[in-house]
C-alpha cells in the first residue's frame, strides 16, 4: 500500500511488512492493486538499492527505484494507519 507520494509498504510472508523508500514520487501506486520487485543484481534484496518496484501502468510498466528498505516493529505495525497496511 501506498505510504505517501514517495514510499510503499509490503507485506513479507504473513508477519512481515517492509517499508520502501522510493528514488521519486511513483503516483501510478495510488491506482493499482499489484505491484513487481525486481532484485539488481542478486536474488537478495539487502538495502534500496538491491531493489527496483515495477507498477503496472495503462502504457506499461514502470519502473521505480528504491532508495531504502526497512523492516517495521510490531509496534510501528500496529501505528499504521488501515489505509497504508498492506
């Protein structure tokens, strides 16, 4: 879900949510309902700039760099707002 103009949250599995920073504003995430991660250069994805989120577009994909990853707290999960838990 989309956690302000520059940034998403993730949900990981059942449990997990990762918060990604993203290079610039990626306003195609207000509309869609799924999004890809794409790694750089290994399978894993460590920090931002491992990572590159692919929103589907009506022209086609488009590309957003990420900037940052961080693993939210159970308390920064609960804080959420039900509008950006994804």
């Amino acid at each position: 879900k989309e956690a302000g103009r520059e940034a998403v949250n993730i949900r990981v599995g059942v449990r997990d949510i990762y918060r990604l920073d993203l290079f610039s504003t990626c306003d195609e995430l207000r509309w869609t309902e799924t999004i890809g991660l794409e790694s750089r250069g290994s399978s894993w994805i460590c920090s931002g700039l491992d990572a590159v989120l692919i929103v589907p577009t009506a022209t086609g994909p488009r590309r957003c760099p990420v900037t940052a990853v961080h693993k939210l707290s159970d308390d920064e999960i609960k804080a959420l707002d039900r509008k950006v838990r994804p």
